[in-house]
C-alpha cells in the first residue's frame, strides 16, 4: 500500500458514518438492479411459456388465394364485355390432405425441434339443458406435449388417455365449469354438419389463459378425422418449434420452398407479444439504471463534500509535493472502494431479494410462486454500471481537488 492508498483509508475510516451512507446507497442501486430485472426476465419467461403453451413457433394451413380468379373464362373476342358483379373467392379444398409428407420433410430440416399434426374445428357441447360452441382440437398426443408441454397443464386426468379412448374429451376449466361437469361425466357434442355423438370427459385442461380454457376441448386427432370424416393424412394445421423461437421468422421462410400452403411465424401473426416483452426489459433496464445514477449522485455529493472538508489538507498536501495526480489517486482510491465494498454487498443483496420473491405465493397456470429468472448477466452487469457510476462520481470531485491552489487555501 503506498502513501496516496493510506491517505485515502484514513479519509474513509475517519468518518464511518459517512463511509456506511455511500456504501448503502449503491449497494441499494445495485440490488435493486438484480431484483427488478430477474422479476421481468422471469415474468418475460412465463408469459412466453403461457403464450407458447398453445401458439407454435411456425403455423402452416391452408389459406384463401388472395387472389380472386374469375370464375368466367376470358372472352377472346375484344370486343366482348366481361362484367362480374360481386366476385367472390372460392376455397375448392379445405385444410391440408397430406399432411403426414409435410411433416416428415420439416423433421429433416435441422432447425426444427418438432411438427405436431392439429384438426381444428367448431362445434356445440351439450349437456343437458346447458349448450355451448367450443373450440375442438384433435391432437397428436405425444407431438403436441413435444412442442408445448401441454401435459403438465393438465390438473385432472392424463393427455395420454385421449390415445386409449375414442370417447374420451379433455375441457378446459372455464369450458367444463360453464356446462357443469366434471371428470367421469358424459357429454354430447355436435358438429356443424349435424353429427353427434357422446363423449366422456376424461381430464380438465388448465393453461392460464383464460380465453382458451374457456372455448378449448381436446381429443385425439384420430376421433376427430372420425368424427368429421377425414382421411387419414388430414390436418388443419402444422404446428412447427423451430430450437430458437426469435429465429421463427428465417425458419419460415425456408419452409415455404416445402409447401404451396401458408406459413405464417409467430411474430407475423403476433407482433404484440414481441413488443410487449421488449417494452418490459427496455423498462426495467430503464429504472434500474435510474436507481442506480440517483446512487452515483449521492456518491458524488458525498465526495464533493469531503474535498470540501478536506480543502486545507490538501493544499497542504500540495505545499509538501504532492502533485494533482496524486490528489486524484487519493480520491479516486475511495471512490473505487465505496463501489467495490457496496456492489459485493449489493450483489448479495439483490440474491437474497430474488430468493425470497421466489418463494412468495402465487398461484397463475403451473406457478406456485412470483416467477423469477437466475440470469448471471445480470449480476455481472450491476456489478459492473455500480463500478462504473462509482468511478464517475468519485472522478469529478477528484478532479476538483487536484486544482486547488495552496498558496489561496493557506492564506484564506
């Protein structure tokens, strides 16, 4: 330790009080740091998990021609009017027949982590007087867990169970509680075409999203092609993960040489979710930062008046040959050990604020308790803007103090 380093440790233990304040205020900062942006990365974290529990990276379906061809032939006489009033876009086939080839090339493609087969349709529930349209959903069982781990939002039954009954029908909570039935009870479901037939209700399905488990009912994918009178390659839709959910949009565009049929990505489909996860960090980041530089103000505060209360000492200083570098030292020395000693302390902190939102009671989907997320990053950058901000407000000061004349100081 040479001489300017003691001079700097006897300023900071000659006024603990004031050494404690400006240790606690970036040590406050830098907590709050951790806490804010582990509790929005982990609520970032489980509002895509909800959103993907039942959205695919990838979706491909048969969509309406957006152009309208016209249903005459053109006259090949010039002379001749054409005129079509009102013309209308007709769709000749409906959902995808082969849908078992499609899948198969996606699996070959290296960034697709899993294909799930879906036949999506409307149809009426009846029980008793109680009757009610519904989304219907026939699944591929082990596909569909693949790609949205469906299996744990399960609260009553098992997703495997749709494979072993062709009656069987999974409801979700609102959907079962709005008819008023309960595992082990039949139901009557139709179709728009008039089909009918009685379902048992095997499980109740619980994603947290209210909208779905209010309209969403599951069966195996083989009960519906049997129940709407499919083939057996028939699906409205092709579900695709791809290993990386923010690279959807390039997937995409790859498996549109596979297909003539519309491939749509998450974020064509779903802007919002996307800017609505950037609007939450670039908010945290923007408050944490606030915390910590209100922080570094009162570092600075808290050096500029010790350069003040410590005016006459160096200029004496100054008078023995000591020269502004070493006036800077000095300063600078405390100000980096301010920061040092209140990030280690915040780092700790901020860990024990994550620990303990980790553990208090909330009940959404499959949560027990406030999500949080355990990111390293985060601590490494508090870490490093509380050093940062430190340095800066010890500089200026520092600075400050490496001018003073001690001729002027010494005279008074």
């Amino acid at each position: 330790m040479n001489t300017n380093q003691k001079i700097a440790k006897v300023h900071l233990t000659s006024r603990i009080r004031q050494l404690l304040v400006a240790v606690l205020s970036i040590c406050f900062g830098i907590s709050m740091y951790i806490a804010m942006n582990s509790f929005m990365a982990g609520v970032n974290n489980i509002q895509t998990e909800i959103t993907f529990s039942s959205m695919s990276h990838i979706k491909i379906y048969n969509d309406l021609s957006e152009n309208i061809t016209s249903i005459l032939p053109k006259p090949k006489d010039e002379r001749t009017l054409l005129m079509v009033s009102n013309a209308r876009n007709i769709q000749y086939t409906k959902g995808i027949k082969n849908a078992d080839a499609i899948k198969d090339k996606l699996l070959n493609m290296p960034e697709i982590n899993g294909v799930a087969l879906q036949l999506n349709e409307q149809i009426f529930i009846r029980n008793g007087v109680s009757n009610t349209s519904a989304s219907l959903s026939g699944i591929e069982t082990i596909n569909e867990h693949k790609l949205f781990e469906i299996g744990k939002y399960i609260i009553d039954g098992d997703l495997s169970d749709l494979d072993k009954r062709s009656d069987g029908i999974i409801l979700g909570v609102g959907l079962a509680q709005r008819i008023g039935v309960k595992p082990g009870n039949t139901i009557s479901l139709s179709t728009s075409e008039g089909v009918s037939k009685i379902f048992k209700v095997i499980g109740l399905l619980e994603s947290g999203s209210k909208v779905r488990d209010m309209t969403s009912a599951l069966v195996s994918i083989e009960t519906a092609r049997q129940l709407f009178s499919k083939n057996k390659s028939y699906a409205t839709d092709v579900l695709v993960n791809t290993y990386d959910y923010n690279n959807a949009k390039t997937v995409a565009e790859k498996v549109r040489k596979h297909t003539d049929y519309k491939v749509e990505s998450w974020q064509e489909g779903n802007s919002q979710l996307e800017s609505s996860s950037l609007l939450r960090d670039v908010l945290a980041i923007a408050v944490s930062l606030t915390i910590l530089i209100v922080a570094g103000f009162g570092i600075y505060n808290i050096m500029n008046m010790t350069v003040n209360e410590k005016i006459k000492e160096i200029a004496i200083l100054k008078a023995m040959g000591f020269n502004g570098k070493d006036v800077v030292e000095i300063f600078l020395t405390q100000s980096v050990a301010i920061g040092f000693i209140g990030g280690i302390v915040g780092v700790v902190l901020g860990n024990v604020i994550v620990q303990i939102l980790d553990i208090v009671p909330f009940k959404i989907a499959s949560l027990n308790t406030l999500p949080v997320a355990y990111n390293i990053k985060d601590y490494i950058l508090a870490f490093s803007f509380g050093a940062i901000i430190t340095l800066i407000a010890g500089y200026l000061p520092s600075r400050k103090a490496s001018k003073v004349d001690p001729v002027e100081i010494l005279r008074g």
